[in-house]
C-alpha cells in the first residue's frame, strides 16, 4: 500500500511541476533549473513525509483499518445471526400461533361438550325433579283421596245413626223404649 501511495506521489509530484513549468515558456517541455530545484525538493519533502508516516503511523493506521474491517466484519456477522435469529424467532412464533389456533379450537370443542353435558345433566335433573313431584302429588292426592272418603264414611255413618235412632224414636214408644231400657240394664247388671 505505502508502496503505491509513493508511486502516486512522484507522479503528481512530476507532472504538476511539468505543467508550472510549461506555463508560456518557448522552451516548452525543458524545465528551468528553478522549477526543476522545487520539484526535486517537493517531491523528497513528500518522500520523507511518506516515510515518518510509514515509520510512526504505519501501524497504527493499519491497525485502525484494520479494527475498522474487523469491526465491520464483525458487526455484518452479528447481523447475519441476529437477522438468522430473529427468522428462528418469527417461525417459532408463526409455529406457537399455528399451535395456539388449534389448542383454541381443541378449547372450544372441550367446552361446547362440557355444555351439552350439563345440558343434558340439567335435563336429566329437571325431568327427575319432575318425576318425584309427580309421585310427591299422586301420593297426596291418594292421600287427600283417602282423607276426604274416611270422613264421607263417617258422615255418613253419623247421618246413618242419626237418622236410625229418628226412625226408632218415631216408632217406638215410651214403653217400648222403658222395656229395652230395663232390658239393657238388666243385661248389664248380670254381666258385672
């Protein structure tokens, strides 16, 4: 590289003294010994400048340069894998969605089951429930059935004994009723 930047230099150096040089001069393509002086000494200035730089900073500037590809090389490489990283990422995430989309519908076909299995558990329950107050009412309508005919036969057994002793009132007399009554008595007397 310095060997180039030399190369450069002499010929800048040579060719912007031939053109000073050639400035209206009828010699035209030789150089006055002036102008020849200053090129010479320019171009040992710019040979010894070339030279300290190539000694004192060499190093340095290649190492920077150096660094700087390094660092660039670098930071590219980390972008590649943070880029290589980053699609991982995106598929991971795109799988997980796919993933998700069908655990939902898993979740929601669970669900719609779980419901018409206490639908139809509700629904079994209710026509239960319906079935014992069924037998709950015919048990005390039997019941009330039951009730309401004891007290028809004792009504009508009280009306029959009502109505009974009218008709005996009516048609036996005092001394009738005295007779069975000294008849009762007697029976009872030899009972005791």
């Amino acid at each position: 590289m310095l060997k180039t930047l030399f190369v450069i230099a002499i010929t800048a150096g040579i060719s912007s003294t031939a053109l000073a040089a050639g400035g209206g001069d009828a010699t035209g393509i030789f150089l006055e010994s002036k102008a020849l002086e200053d090129m010479i000494f320019k171009t040992i200035n710019l040979l010894i400048f070339l030279f300290l730089l190539k000694k004192f900073a060499g190093k340095p500037i290649a190492r920077m340069l150096s660094s700087s590809a390094v660092n660039t090389k670098k930071e590219m490489d980390d972008a590649k894998s943070d880029l290589a990283e980053a699609k991982k990422k995106l598929e991971d995430y795109q799988s997980k969605l796919a993933n998700m989309e069908s655990e939902l519908e898993e979740r929601r076909k669970s669900a719609l089951a779980v419901i018409e299995t206490e639908k139809a558990q509700m629904i079994e329950d209710a026509v239960n429930q319906v079935e014992k107050l069924e037998e709950q009412s015919q048990a005390r309508i039997e019941q009330d059935i039951l009730k309401a005919k004891a007290e028809i036969r004792e009504f009508l057994v009280n009306e029959s004994v009502k109505m009974a002793e009218e008709a005996i009132a009516k048609e036996i007399g005092s001394k009738e009723q005295k007779a069975l009554f000294e008849n009762y008595a007697k029976f009872i007397k030899e009972s005791a």
